[in-house]
C-alpha cells in the first residue's frame, strides 16, 4: 500500500496514527483531507487550548454572559430583553497574498459569524498593521487591504465605525488584518450550531461551492511563509457581498420565520467544518449526499468540495415540516438553497458520492477532540537586555523649538497621523444609527430607537509595549480599549480578543502567547470582564523572524442613552481643559522614543486596574450628568497626540500650562489618563475628587494655535499640514484636492 | 391626512431602511415596495434608495432600472408621481432615462464618505420647496461611482433650463461634471442626487439636519394638494 500524502496535507506523524487508532483502518483521502483542515492550528486551536482555558478558569462573576467561549461568538446582556454578540478575527495571511480578496472575504467571515447567533449584524470595525509605512510593499498591500474592507463592508450595509492603523517593520511579510463585527438581537433569538433532532434536514445554501481557498487553514493559516515555493494565490478566498447581503437578508427573514433548529456559517475548513461542528455539538449523527451540493466547478474531487473555503455560505438544521417555507425565503431573496443530508441516529458523520461511502467517522474526533499540545516555552533570551535599555538614555529635547519639532514629528508620523485617507473610503452612516465613528476614540453605534439604548466599541493593540512584556502588554491594551469605551461615556461590559503572534513552534513565541493570555485572563478578572470569545493567529511569521506579539483587544460598552455621548474633539471656546488622571516620566514603548529615535526599549508604562476602573466609573457618571464637552484618552503620543488631535477635529485650539518637565508632561505614556473639557471644572472636580481620581487644570479652550506656555506656539494650520499630509503623500492623492474636471476630460457622447 | 411615500427595496438595498426612517420622521407614512412587484400600493410619492442594487453589477443601477417595480415607476413618474433617486436610486433613474446623463467610478478611484458641502440651485421642485436657492446645506456623500457626466450639450441645456439641483460646493468629491451632485427633470417632480440626504436627519447620527428638508417638501406639497 502507498503511503498517503498526510505530510503534505500539514498532519504530523503522530496526529495520522492517531487518525488511524480513532477509525481502526486508513482514512479514506477525503477522510485524511477533512482531519487535516480540522486539526490545523487555524481550527483546532491546538496549540492554544491550554492556554486560553484561564479565560474561562479566571472569569469574574458576571451575570451578563449569555453565551459564553466556544460557539462562534460570545453573547452579551445589554439591557431591556436586547443581546449583543461581537467577536474579531484575523485574515492576516490571506491579505498577504490577495490584499483586496484577503480583507474583503477577513470582513464577510466575520460578518457570517455574528450572523449566526441569530444576530442582525449592525457594524463592523477594522484594526490593521503593515510593514515600515514607506516600504514598497506596504505601498502593494495598504490599498488592496484598505479597497478590499472597505469594497465588502459598504456594499453589505455595515457602518465601519473604527479600528487601528499602525507600521512596523516587523509586519512586513506579515500583515495583520483584524476585522470585528457586532450583531444585535433579543434574547430569545440567540441560535446555536447544533445538528439535532433525528430526521431534521441539512440545507446548504447562498453560493455554489467552487475550487476556491482549498486548504486555506491548513496552508495559508497554518504555515510560515516562505521565501521559496509556489505562489500561494489560489488559496485565496474570492468574495461576493452581494450574495452575503441576500444570504443576511434571507437568514434574519428565517429566524424571525422561526424556521431553523441549529446554523452554522462556513468559513475555514468549508463544510467539513460546518457539518462536523453542527453534528458533534448535537446528538452526533448526520448523513450528507455530497452529489447534491451545486457546484460551480463541475471536476472538484469530494475531497475538495469538502474543504473549499468558497464565500458566502451557510448551513441550517430545518425540521421536515418546515423545509418548503425555508426554501420559499431562499427563493424570495435568490438565495440558492439545497437539501444536502439529514441528522441521524447515532454517532457516525457519514459522506456518500457516486454511491460510496467516502466518510464515515465520529464527529467529536473530527471537531472537537482534535491533537492539544502544551509546547516547549522559553523566555526571549533578548528580553533582559532590551528592558534594561531604558529610553532614559536618550536625547530630550532641550529647547523649545526642539519640544515643538519633537510634537510635530510623533503627530505626523505613520502612526499618529490623521487617517482620513483610510477611513474615507469606508461607509459610517449606513443604518443611519452611528452616533460616534473613526476617528473617535471608540465607535458609539444606537440599538433602540425609542429608548436610545446603544454600545461602545473599541479596538486596541500596542505590539510595542507587548514586545518588551507580553504580560503586561496584552493588559495595557486591554485597559486602554476600556479607557476608550469609558471616554464616550459607556460603561464596559465585555472583552473579545484577536491574538496574533509567530510560530507556537519556537518556545519564546510560545512564552509571549502564554504570558499574553496570562495577563488578558488576570485583568479581566479584577476588572469584572468576561472574555466573550476570540480568535487566535499564529505562524505570523517569514522565515524565523516573528512579528512583535500583538494581542489585538475589543472592548464592548453599553450606553444607557447614546444621547448622552462624549465626543473626542473640542468645539467651543472657553471652556476649561482638565486632565484626569497622573503623569510619570514613563517613556518605555512610547511613540516619542520610536518617532525620534527609532528606539524601543524599557519598560512599558505601569497599570493600576484599580484606577482605571475609578475613572471608569468617574467617566460614566459625568456624562450621565452632562458635565463634560469632550473627553479623549491618552495613549500613544501621550498628551502632545491628544491636544493635537482634539484641537484638529472641529479647529478649535487653546491655551494650555503644563506644570514640571514639559517633556515628560506631553511625551509620557502614563496609562489611566484622559483630557476633558467642561464648562463647569469646579462640578468635575468635586465629582472626581469624590471618585479619586486626581486633576490638573490644563487651560482653556480658543484661538487657532496649541499654546503650551513657555513650551510652544503650533499654529493649527501648521499642525494640521503635518499631521493631515503623511498618508496622502505615501498612498496617493487625496480625493479633497480633486477638483472641477474641465470639460472635454471624459467621453461625451 | 398625511401622504404614503413609498422606499423600493431591491436586492442589494442598503439605505432602504434609513429613507423609511426620514419619511417617519418627516411626518408621512413610510410604505415598503418591493422590486418585484407591479404594484405601487397607492403611494403619493417614490424614494429610490442607496445600495448597490445587483451588487452594481453590469454597471451601477442598470439592472435594477429592469425591475418589475420601475416599470410603475416610469409610468407613474410621467403622470407627475414624485421620485426621489438617492445615489444608487439616481443611478436607477438615469439607467432608466427618467434623468439625463450617468454616473461614472469617481475620479479618485475610491469610494469616498465624506460630510460634503451643497449649494441648492433649484428649490421649485418637488422635493426642494423648503430650501431657499442658494442655500448651503451639509448632507453626506459615500459612494464609488458618483462622478456625474453627460454631453456637453446636455450639460448646457441643464443649466441653462436651471435643471441642476444641487452643487457641490468647497471640494468635489468626484470628479463630477460642472460640479453637479443632482439633477431635477423639467416638471420637477422627478430628483436625483448623489449624496444622502436620508443620512441627515439628526444631528445625533449625521453631519447635520439639512436633508429633512427634502422629505418635508414632497410631505407639504402632497398634504397641500
């Protein structure tokens, strides 16, 4: 007997013994294909599970889970009988090689996710990252990516309501691409992805199955990139949103027909993932006639029609009785519908095609009870030596001039820049709910119109800080997503996370991942979140050069009533700015020391849970009581980006002392601090000295310059030219400068 | 008594939703149509939403002007039915040579949101008698196929018979013709723009409150009538 091809299908030895133990013969080749695509890291989580199990072994006590880990995405309590599910996920490789496709199929997997649970997807968000922002191939995949998010979500109908944008050189050959959507519902409408009831029909239906993303997990996911080898195009996913905005419409007409028993999207791994995760999560029995699923190529082996990753489809459990008013909503929106197989007795998931039997097999073993492994961990043999090089050896600016020309360069570096470039191209007001949009600190979306009821959502992952202490860093941006849902003045309910590092293979990946995951699963818990769900990226990597760990972290809120909303920017006059929070020289990580000097070394800044959640709670209560104008968190850039960037929002400047080192004050990453303006600091102040949280009297709002006494005069004009022209000048003009077309430019007849 | 406007929803609809909003808010009765449909329910008035109807397949609003439902449109139209056309409904409208002209891949080659700045050059429409002419109204723009073209001729004829409706003023987004956002057909009755005024209801969740106006008219002409 040959031996089969599992090496090349990504299995390791002894995970093909173990295929062998399970079913007591040789799998059959599409048997071997199915283990393969389940059992890679991309759907097993194989390397990950003993890890992220502190998620749950940690959570805080919380009555507002109502569908925990595990299914495709956690749900949440927001009040008055309504549910929210959101969740983020990477298409980090997949961008790499088809920047646009990459994305654009990153947002419909996602968008299928929350749909799923039952959920009318309401918004979607987008955190990014790519190589140095002046590199050649950043200038191949930035506006493929940007295009490709953009492209899906508008024509779907979601607002994009913000994100992320950061470079750095280790994201070169690596890309990340992070997309969250968030769905809405009442609590009866939560659906789960179970196959159960013995007769019940399996309906395949949206797009036909072609010979697209075959093997996308386990090759693309999967895998290191290598310099060497076959273009890896073909493993690409091709997206329709068109057909995905028929498939949302048509599912939401069928949960309100009350019409399915169990659903399941299919993303990675195709149906062999849907079918076996529906069939093992109920009672374990299905059958599928695998000549019945349309096709669009008519010579795809079963092998091939069971791992396509083609877009755009789902699977439902229908009762018999009910098939004929399912398929009749199909019909209604031109959604192709099929019935493919039914749900059995017993605990076998069968395949038939041309009359064989081409799979029969426990499902549990296919899905759920795939390979665990607990891998080699060992801390980073570099990581002493970078945290003893402290930034406090580097060059402060000494004069005034110096401070303003520091200023201007973190404001217009790729990072602090103004993201218009991007964010223009992405529709905000669909569904005309959007109270708050990029470039917020969080996106603020409404979800009853009567009442006002709404949620916060941000989406934050500083790599820097997790490079020089994954621990600490994964907290930091968990606390800084918190700060971003508290400044609108939501209180933070939920935590989603996307964790995207190297390759679990080498033992210091390993360790940045366990410490991340550590220090996720620690802060939740003092600050009473529970972790919803989450995906991980792993091989994140070309050759043996990992991307800085980046555990991207979203944060859900709930606002009471959106009215009462804190924005970002300032818009009036003469109002006093206040700063929240206290000031250390804390320079580790920070956008200065890598702006200025391209350094990155230290420590990052120290966090107190504790007074996050204080401020927190302050932010709440002050916007609840109409106290505050604006608010806007301080994080990368420290205070110098935030004036800046609340200054330029609506053109409003100010005058503003800074007491002590003037360097420290604006450069410092100190966490737990927000800028605020008020018409009533004397009303702020005595609520926040009763809350505990310290405040300096900054200045007051006016005029057309940042005026830091005795520091710096930025006119805002010169601000915003520098801090507006970076993007536009790497990636193309931008559309505002188009102007009258003369006539005789296009075609005229 | 008030008037049944009526959001025709074709596959692809995404602003469907939000121009039902605007007519409740303006105080008229939102009606749902269906494009497969021959039956306008005895609306007073018709908004063809934004969207990509099709998927803007074959080009944008090609398809959906073969729709079952605008044939009763058309017909409806010529009888002096009020028709809004937002966006992918303007597309709609000019594929269905109910306005002049087309809509082409903007000039940057993106899709662009943006709060964009309209001067009202014609306010003795149906849908524009709130207005003042002249008047600077804030409303946003999201779209990648907005750049307005037509023949010279056409251009010329528009303006000078002042059936240009609204302009875009400090920056076009487009590339569009003349700066022209929308256009208006010689009774009145029939208006079509790029931008959303469905989008600028409330300050609360839009740029501003200045497209109401648009909803507000047809309601006051049809309710006066």
């Amino acid at each position: 007997m040959t031996e089969q091809p599992y090496a090349e299908l990504g299995l390791k030895d002894d995970e093909y013994a173990r295929i062998c133990d399970i079913l007591g013969r040789r799998p059959t080749d599409t048997e071997l294909a199915m283990y393969s695509v389940m059992w890679s890291e991309h759907c097993s989580y194989k390397s990950s599970k003993v890890h992220l199990r502190q998620f749950g072994d940690k959570a805080p006590e919380t009555d507002v889970l109502l569908v925990g880990m595990g299914e495709n995405a956690g749900v949440v309590d927001v009040g008055d009988g309504l549910a929210v599910t959101f969740k983020v996920e990477s298409h980090n490789h997949p961008s790499y090689v088809e920047p646009y496709q990459g994305a654009a199929t990153g947002v419909g997997g996602i968008v299928r996710d929350i749909l799923t649970m039952g959920a009318r997807p309401v918004a979607v968000m987008d955190s990014l990252r790519f190589g140095r922002a002046d590199a050649p191939d950043t200038a191949r995949v930035l506006p493929g990516v940007v295009a490709g998010v953009g492209g899906y979500g508008n024509c779907l109908g979601l607002p994009n309501i913000g994100g992320e944008l950061l470079f750095d050189d280790c994201y070169a050959g690596n890309p990340l691409v992070n997309a969250l959507c968030v769905g809405v519902m009442k609590h009866e409408d939560v659906r789960l992805a179970k196959a159960e009831g013995v007769g019940n029909k399996v309906i395949l239906f949206g797009a036909r199955t072609g010979g697209d993303g075959i093997g996308g997990v386990s090759v693309l996911a999967s895998e290191t990139f290598d310099a060497e080898g076959p273009a890896k195009r073909p493993s690409v996913q091709v997206g329709d949103p068109f057909t995905e905005k028929l498939l949302i419409e048509a599912c939401l007409e069928i949960f309100a027909a009350d019409l399915v028993t169990g659903i399941q999207d299919l993303g990675g791994a195709g149906l062999s993932c849907a079918t076996s995760e529906l069939a093992s999560a109920g009672t374990g029995g299905m059958h599928v006639d695998l000549d019945t699923v349309p096709l669009r190529d008519s010579t795809l082996t079963p092998a091939e029609i069971l791992m396509s990753e083609s877009q755009e489809r789902m699977c439902a459990i229908v009762e018999p009785a009910k098939v004929e008013q399912f398929l009749a909503v199909c019909r209604k929106w031109d959604v192709l519908a099929t019935v493919i197989g039914e749900v059995t007795d017993g605990d076998r998931l069968t395949v038939d095609w041309h009359g064989e039997r081409i799979v029969d097999v426990p499902p549990r073993t296919v899905a759920h009870e795939g390979p665990v492994y607990d891998r080699p961990m060992a801390r980073p043999q570099y990581l002493d030596a970078l945290q003893a090089d402290d930034p406090a050896r580097l060059p402060r600016p000494s004069t005034p001039a110096e401070l303003q020309a520091h200023w201007l360069a973190v404001v217009a570096s790729p990072d602090g820049a103004d993201k218009t470039w991007v964010t223009e191209q992405y529709d905000r007001y669909v569904r005309g709910n959007t109270v708050l949009a990029q470039p917020e600190d969080a996106g603020v979306v409404r979800i009853d119109e009567e009442t006002h009821r709404g949620i916060a959502l941000a989406l934050d992952g500083n790599a820097r800080y997790a490079r020089l202490d994954p621990y600490a860093g994964a907290q930091l941006n968990l606390a800084e997503a918190y700060r971003n849902v508290a400044v609108s003045g939501a209180r933070p309910l939920a935590v989603t996370n996307c964790l995207n590092f190297g390759s679990p293979e080498e033992p210091e990946v390993m360790w940045q991942f366990a410490e991340a995951v550590r220090g996720l699963a620690d802060a939740c818990g003092v600050l009473g979140l529970p972790v919803t769900g989450g995906n991980v990226s792993l091989y994140n990597q070309t050759g043996d050069v990992a991307i800085n760990p980046t555990p991207v972290i979203g944060v859900l809120g709930v606002h009471d009533d959106v009215r009462q909303r804190v924005p970002s920017g300032w818009r009036t006059p003469g109002e006093t700015v206040l700063l929240l929070g206290a000031t250390r020289a804390e320079l580790g990580g920070s956008a200065w020391a890598s702006v200025v000097h391209g350094h990155l070394g230290g420590r990052p800044p120290a966090l107190d849970l504790e007074a996050e959640r204080k401020l927190a709670d302050l932010l709440g209560a002050l916007a609840r009581e109409g106290q505050l104008t604006s608010a806007h968190d301080l994080s990368d850039g420290g205070l110098a980006q935030a004036l800046a960037e609340s200054a330029l929002r609506y053109g409003v400047g100010a005058r503003l002392s800074v007491g002590g080192d003037p360097f420290v004050a604006l450069f410092s990453e100190s966490t737990g601090r927000v800028v605020v303006t008020t018409s009533d600091p004397d009303a702020v102040r005595t609520t926040a000295d009763w809350a505990g949280v310290p405040v300096t009297e900054l200045g007051t709002t006016g005029g057309d310059a940042l005026v830091v006494d005795g520091v710096a005069e930025l006119p805002l004009s010169e601000l915003r030219a520098a801090w507006s022209a970076t993007l536009p000048a790497l990636f193309g003009t931008p559309e505002a400068t188009v102007g009258t077309v003369p006539a005789g430019t296009v075609p005229t007849s | 008594m008030t008037a049944r406007i009526g959001v025709v929803t074709f596959p692809g609809s995404l602003d469907d939703r939000d121009a039902l909003r605007a007519v409740r808010v303006a105080g008229a009765e939102p009606v749902s149509l269906w494009h497969g449909d021959h039956d306008l329910r005895s609306v007073d008035a018709v908004v063809l939403p934004g969207g990509f109807s099709y998927g803007d397949y074959l080009r944008a609003g090609a398809i959906a002007s073969f729709a079952p439902i605008m044939v009763e449109v058309v017909a409806a139209a010529g009888k002096g039915l009020p028709v809004l056309g937002i966006c992918n409904g303007f597309q709609v409208l000019c594929e269905a040579g109910l306005l002049p002209g087309a809509l082409i891949r903007n000039a940057g080659l993106h899709f662009v949101c943006r709060d964009q700045r309209l001067r009202v050059e014609s306010a003795d429409t149906a849908w524009t008698s709130e207005y003042a002419a002249g008047a600077e109204i804030v409303v946003p723009v999201k779209n990648g196929e907005g750049r307005y073209v037509a023949h010279e001729a056409t251009l010329d004829e528009l303006e000078a018979t002042g059936r240009v409706a609204f302009r875009y003023v400090g920056g076009n987004p487009n590339g569009a013709l003349r700066d022209i956002a929308g256009i208006r057909n010689e009774a009145g009755n029939v208006v079509g723009l790029m931008p959303h005024p469905e989008h600028a209801i409330d300050p609360l969740t839009g740029p501003s409150a200045d497209g109401l106006g648009m909803f507000v008219s047809v309601l006051k002409q049809l309710t006066a009538a």
